[in-house]
C-alpha cells in the first residue's frame, strides 16, 4: 500500500499538572478540566485514603461535581497504598478517560507517586516490615542520621539523593539494599516501565515564594480553625497508630497537641513551617522533571490560567 495512504496516528494527550503545596493545582485542573472536557485524578499520596479530609485540601463536593474525580477517598485508612500501586491503578484510569474521548488531567504534588506513574519504578525486592519496624525503631533511637550513615555505607549514591531527614525513603532503600543485596542505586537503572500511548504535556505552578509561604501558612492555620484536631482525635480514636497517614503534614502536629506535646499556637506554626519544608522539597524534587512547561504564579490567578489554556490548546491541535 503507498505511503499516501499511510496515517499517521496521533497519541491522546495527557496534562499533568505539578508543583508545590497551595500553589493552586487544584483550581488550574479545574479550568482545564471544563475548557477541554477533561476528568481529574488524583496524585496526591494522603488524599487517596478515605477520612483525611481537613489536612489534605482535598476538592469541595462543589468541585468534585462539576468534574469527574479519581482515586480520592479510595484507600482505607487502615490499608497501605505503595507508589507501585498507585502507578498500576492510575494507569487504568487514563486509559478509561481515554476510552471515553476526555482529556485526562493528573494533579498533585507527591512526586514519587507521579514519577512511577509516568515512568515506572524498578522491580525492587519485596517490602519486609519485620526489617522495617527494626530500622524505625533505630531511627527513633538514634537519629534519622544514623540511617543516612547506613545507606552511605550501603550505597553512596542513593544516599547523595535521599534527604537525611527523609525516613521513609531512607528504610526503603536501605531495605532494597539489604534483601537483593545490590545497590539501590544500580537497580534504578534497570527495568523502568514508563508510561505508554499517550504525548505528555507537563504543566508546572512556581509561584513567588514569599507569597507562597503566606498562603501555606494561613491554610495551615485553616486547617486547625475547621477542626482538624477533633479529625485527628477521631481516627486516632479508630484506627490507633495503624493508619501511617497520621504522621502526615498536619496530622501529626496535631497529634502533639492532643498528646500535650505543643499548645495549640505552637502546634499551628509547626504545621507552618513543616508545609514550608515540604514546599521547598516540592520544588527541588519537580525542576529534576524533564520537559515541564513552568508558569510563574499561582493556579488560580486567571492570567496563568489563560497560558495554561493555550498550551494545551497548542497540544490538542498537534
């Protein structure tokens, strides 16, 4: 058959939307979901489970009504949800937006989940919790930089990208380290599954840091004023320690306060400044993204909007 027959298909377009905490993701998906017929999903790690409603700014009813949303309040509190997990069901998702002729739109700030989703992560050992409860309680003995010191020792080049104050990916890969008896940062570079069947348009909030941190600081204070302490009193009331989503921004500092740890203005600024970390980590995790189109301000401002919208247009008619 002549090559003047031959068509070319065009790969369906998937918007992710990144950036940091109170940057205004969710109000930018929003236009974009009604300009292009779009559905929303989820990449945020604590509002996948069902009941963390207060501290994860998850979208209103209202919001939530005016576009489809997906795995929001999908995981039980008392369940665990892995990046791997997250990526598999995901995955299925787009690809039934897709079915369906709408755009897809991902929104979130958790950076690991949004890379294994677009990337993949490599086949690493299986979790071992007996491991992990050992090296959690040496954490809290010693210090998180007793584990940095480990992983150093295990392997220096994961330890060069692991924050020394970041436990949870500290036990994971000294765990991997332990149990393939490789180096994690060997088995980073085998066996990555990236993301099939779609063009990827990635779409980046920056907005001017000490505004920033203004808004990140009155939603914190938000959080506790529409009752975030009786949300933390009563899950832990249900679901005790078990649920490690409680450790989360937030949660945690209101923990404290029930446990007599901080009085309530200490526990507020604490939330403040741990958001603010989380913020900068945000960021230095998101510019080691290829190929992201960066818009200097916040997701609601209607002039960032406006850009926002006319890249994607500019995609669609690709």
């Amino acid at each position: 058959m002549g090559s003047e027959h031959r068509e070319t298909t065009v790969l369906p377009l998937l918007v992710v939307i990144l950036g940091p905490t109170a940057s205004g993701k969710t109000a930018l998906s929003l236009a974009l979901a009604q300009k292009f017929d779009g559905e929303i999903v989820n990449c945020d790690s604590v509002a996948m489970f069902r009941e963390f409603d207060v501290g994860t700014a998850k979208p209103s009813a209202e919001e939530r009504d005016r576009t489809p949303h997906h795995l929001l309040d999908c995981v039980d509190p008392a369940e665990y949800m892995t990046a791997g997990e997250y990526a598999r069901q995901a995955r299925q998702v787009l690809r039934e937006i897709s079915e369906r002729g709408h755009l897809p739109i991902v929104v979130g700030g958790t950076g690991l989940y949004l890379r294994a989703l677009l990337e993949g992560l490599f086949p690493g050992p299986q979790r071992s919790e007996e491991l992990r409860e050992r090296l959690r309680e040496s954490a809290a003995r010693r210090g998180p930089d007793h584990l940095h010191r480990v992983l150093r020792r295990l392997d220096r080049v994961a330890a060069e990208k692991v924050h020394a104050n970041d436990i949870p990916k500290l036990i994971r890969a000294i765990e991997v380290c332990l149990a393939s008896r490789q180096k994690i940062s060997e088995l980073w570079q085998q066996g990555r599954d990236p993301l099939q069947g779609f063009r990827i348009l990635r779409v980046g909030l920056d907005p001017d840091r000490v505004a920033l941190y203004e808004r990140i600081n009155e939603r914190a204070r938000q959080m506790f004023e529409a009752g975030l302490v009786e949300e933390t009193k009563t899950l832990l009331q249900k679901y005790g320690s078990t649920t490690r989503s409680i450790e989360s921004l937030g949660y945690k500092q209101a923990v404290q306060f029930l446990q007599g740890e901080l009085n309530r203005e200490q526990a507020i600024q604490s939330a403040q400044q741990a958001h603010r970390n989380y913020a900068k980590r945000q960021m230095t995790w998101f510019r080691r993204e290829a190929d992201v189109t960066w818009l200097k301000g916040f997701g609601d401002d209607p002039q960032i909007q406006r850009e926002a919208l006319q890249r994607v247009a500019g995609k669609q008619e690709n």
